[in-house]
C-alpha cells in the first residue's frame, strides 16, 4: 500500500507525517492525532459532525483524503479555546443549551466558525442556510441558532 | 471505509490523460467518487486527483465573451460570485441548493457534469445559458455544447484519454432573465425531485430565445424544445404560459420511484414551469443590479404572488 508524506498544520501546530493514500482526514485526525472532538456520523457527507476547517473553508472531513493536506492548516474544536478559555461560540453553545448529547457540537462549531467568517451579523435566515449540513438529533436547533447570536454579541463586547 | 486504491495526483495534463485512459478514476471534490467508495459502491483499484492540474483551474468573466469556468469551479466560488447572480440567476439558484455548505466547497462543475446524475442541479440552469464544454486529451481539444455531450444515462461524447477541462457561458444581455426552480421534499440536503431551469430575452412583451432545461425528468438532464417553440416570439400572455407547461409536462419521461410515483412528477413538472417562466419575465424587465431581488412565485392566472414561507425574524 503507497503512502504520502504531508507537512500539514493542525491547530497551529505543524505536523509531518507519513499518511496511507486511502485514509481520510477524518481518520488522520481522530487515529493519528487523537483529536477526537472530529466525529464520525455518516461517512458520506450527509451529518456535517466530521465538519473541519481546511484553508478557512468548512469540509467534511469524510469526504477529504489525509494525503491532499501537504501544506494546508486545518483548524479542529480543539484549536479553538485560547489561553485556558473557551472560544465565545462554545461559551455560547454552553449558556443557550445549545448541547445535549453532544455528538453534533464539535462539527456545529466548526461550521459556525465558517458561518461567522462569512457573515459576522448573521441573520437567522442565514444561519439556518449556512449550517444545513450539520445535523442534529436532540436540540431541534433553536437554540444552536439562538448561541450563534449570542456568541457574536459576545464577540462584540470582546471588541469593544 | 474507502477501501485499497493507489492515487496518483499529477500536475502534468497528459499523464493524468494517460492514467484516465489505462483505466484511473479521476476524483476533483471527491463529494461523489468517495461516497461511492465509502458505500461499497465503487472499487476503482487506482485514483487520478485532478486538483493540481492548472487547465482545470480558474473560473472568470468577461464582459462581451461571459463566463470561463475551469472544471474545478467549486458549487460555493459560483454561489458566492456577484456577476452569477447579475447575469446568470439561474446558476445562482441550482449551486447553492447543492448538497450542504461543505459540499458546494468541494463539489465541482465537473463532477456534478460528469457524475451524470439526471438530478445535478447545475446543469439545467448551464443548459439554458448555452454552456459548452471542452474535453481534452493528447490529440488536442474540442468544444462540445452541454446538450449534445450526454449521449446517455451517464455516458457522455468523450473519449478515455480525454479530461473535461472548462465550460464556456456566453455574456448575456440586459433584457435576459433565468430562473431555476428545485423542487425537494425537504428544506434542505436533498436531491431535485423535480426541476426546471428557463432563460428567455424580452423584447418589449414578446419572449425570445427560450431556453427550458429539465431536471430529473429524463435520464439525463434534457431540453424542452416543445415548449421553448411554444414560447419562441409569442407575446407574454397567462394562456400562452400555461400552452407551455402543458408541453413540458407532455415532454417530460419522469420514472416512478420509492421518491414518488412518475403522475405527481409530470403534475410538478407543469406547476413548476410556470413558476419559472414567471420568474425569469420578471428577471429580464430588470436591470443587472436588480436582477437578485426576491420574486413572488405566481402559478395560477390572476394570482397574487405566492408568498413565500414567512421568514423567521431575528
Ligand atoms: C451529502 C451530499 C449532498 C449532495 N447534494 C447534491 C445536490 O443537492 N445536488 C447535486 O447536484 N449534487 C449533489 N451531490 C453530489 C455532488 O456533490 C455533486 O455532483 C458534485 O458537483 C460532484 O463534484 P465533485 O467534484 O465532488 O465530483 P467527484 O466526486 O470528484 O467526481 C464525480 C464524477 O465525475 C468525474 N469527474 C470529475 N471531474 C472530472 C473532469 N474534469 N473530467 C472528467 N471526469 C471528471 C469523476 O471521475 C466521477 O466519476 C451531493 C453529494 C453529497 C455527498
Ligand atoms: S461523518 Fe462526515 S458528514 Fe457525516
Ligand atoms: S446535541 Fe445531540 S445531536 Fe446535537
């Protein structure tokens, strides 16, 4: 079986390994680099709970091979507290009951990551659009939607 | 799992043509090759990634000449680019109901035209714009318009040693609209149960150059030309729409299947086309930057706009 060796940055941290060419990066991520907020539900695209950033944009990481990542950054949950402290959408996610069981939350912050660099002030229109590829069994996604609103006054403030 | 495959991801056009044409799969999104793989579906023993190869890339717009969009436009660079929306509403509409955010980041032009499904929600909207595509190999290039390079249920005028490598849309004037309608189950993540891509120009109230695509109504993704010859050159009129989507309806080879029986399809087929046919007037008798702007849906004569499902306010 061929492999491929990748310099690849994973939340900030650079990492050079040597991949087999039929591993996903949902696999690299979770196998190699025991980042297990990365999680699996489908397979095939449909769930949105293996969502990572890649270069900044939202993937799944089922559907991407471990071996295109030479050169690239990928950004996971893990990657998101700061100095000891929660990111402000996880904060968030925390303070609406935005999680119950869990399993979607890492993937829905990733996407919502994703959703507010594209749309700083969402509406909730947009966020409903936006994060269409995240599915989730417990919340019914009011309250996903109502932690993204409060995660960017809270950024607001931070700006401030 | 994805089982055992060998990958190649060359930069050199020509050798990705020769591993294609000893039997490679090539992969660009990998949003259909690799959810074959993971169902079982697909055991292609090799993999050409076509990602690096630079005839692929790029995607831009010149006024005069339109679009040039390499195979590897993404659903999401087309969803988010100003002058889609301007000129070519149509495509606007059918990539970005593709699949979910994260599938339109990966998920190519050319792959959603080579993957062959009758369901590709872009091709419609390609079809009415007059998209031609261009295949290469090591003989050189040829230029092929959308329509006639599906010769198949996913089989297409292409050879094994050749690549598809751009599309070409031709600049459309002023007085042009275009409009995709997707009909789904759900809100979202779904597949087009039904679809209908039109483009006209007006020409004061008369409709020229009438372009209707349908979206899984045939094995392929296929031209209305009874009904565009309805349209052609005929002034704008309720009784002159509906002679329309009752030749659409009459043209369309919907299947029955577990997403529902071929009867409600070709009932779809005759609302939808009203529906659109009604959005791409109002389209065209506006100007470039108002193109965008929300239309109200009207299906029946003397309607009032259909509302739209009230939005959630913040
Ligand atoms: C969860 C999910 C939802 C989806 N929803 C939709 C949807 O709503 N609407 C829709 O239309 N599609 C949908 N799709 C299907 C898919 O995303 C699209 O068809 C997409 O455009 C495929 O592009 P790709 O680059 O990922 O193709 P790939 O998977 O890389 O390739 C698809 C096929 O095309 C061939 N190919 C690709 N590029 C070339 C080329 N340049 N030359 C020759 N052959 C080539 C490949 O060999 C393969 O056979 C969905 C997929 C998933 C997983
Ligand atoms: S596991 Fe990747 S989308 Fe479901
Ligand atoms: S919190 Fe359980 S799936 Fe979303």
């Amino acid at each position: 079986m061929r492999t491929v060796d990748i310099e690849v940055t994973v939340n900030g941290e650079v990492y050079n390994k040597t991949v087999p060419v039929n591993q996903t990066l949902l696999r690299f991520l979770r196998e190699d680099l025991f980042l297990n907020s990365v999680k699996e539900g489908c397979d095939e695209g449909e769930c949105g709970a293996c969502t990572v950033i890649v270069d900044g944009e939202p993937v799944n990481s089922c559907l991407v091979l471990a071996a295109e990542l030479d050169g690239k950054s990928v950004l996971t949950a893990e990657g998101l507290a700061k100095d000891g402290r929660l990111h402000p959408l996880q904060e968030a996610f925390l303070e609406a009951g935005a999680v119950q069981c869990g399993y979607c939350t890492p993937g829905m912050l990733m996407s919502a990551v994703a959703l507010l660099n594209t749309y700083p002030h969402p509406t909730r229109d947009q966020i409903r659009k936006e994060m269409e590829g995240n599915i989730c069994r417990c919340t019914g996604y009011t309250r996903i939607a109502d932690a993204i609103l409060l995660a960017v006054d809270k950024m607001e403030g931070q700006d401030a | 799992m994805l089982g055992q495959f060998e990958l190649y991801m060359p930069t050199d056009f020509t050798e990705a043509c020769a591993l294609k044409a000893k039997g490679a799969r090539p992969v660009a999104g990998g949003t259909d090759v690799y959810v074959n793989r993971h169902g079982g579906k697909d055991r292609d023993p090799e993999i050409v990634d076509i990602k690096l190869l630079k005839e692929l890339q790029g995607h831009s717009y010149t006024e005069g000449h339109g679009l040039d969009l390499g195979a590897l436009t993404t659903h999401r660079d087309i969803e988010t680019w100003d002058v889609i929306k301007k000129k070519y509403y149509a495509m606007f509409s059918g990539c970005s109901q593709v699949g979910s955010v994260q599938i339109r980041y990966r998920g190519t032009l050319g792959g959603n035209i080579m993957n062959g499904a009758p369901s590709a929600d872009s091709i419609g909207p390609m079809l009415v714009h007059n998209a031609e595509v261009t295949v290469a190999g090591p003989n050189g290039e040829r230029q092929i318009p959308l329509e006639t390079f599906y010769t198949g249920f996913k089989k297409f005028d292409i050879q094994p040693d050749e690549l598809l490598t751009r599309i070409r849309i031709p600049d459309v004037p002023e007085n042009s609209g275009s409009a995709y309608y997707k009909y789904m189950r759900r809100g979202a993540m779904d597949l087009a149960l039904m679809g209908v891509s039109v483009y006209l120009e007006l020409d004061g109230d008369v409709m020229r150059n009438v372009r209707i695509a349908l979206t899984t109504s045939a094995p392929t993704p296929v031209m209305s030309h009874s009904a565009e010859a309805v349209l052609e050159g005929q002034k704008i009129s309720d009784e002159i729409i509906i002679k329309a989507a009752e030749a659409v309806a009459s043209e369309g080879k919907p299947r029955s299947s577990w997403r529902s029986s071929a009867e409600f399809r070709v009932r779809l087929l005759h609302d939808i086309t009203i529906l659109v046919l009604h959005e791409a007037i109002e389209r065209a008798g506006k100007s470039f930057e108002a193109k965008a702007e929300s239309i109200p849906m009207r299906l029946y004569p003397g309607q009032d706009g259909l509302k739209p499902r009230p939005k959630e306010e913040v």
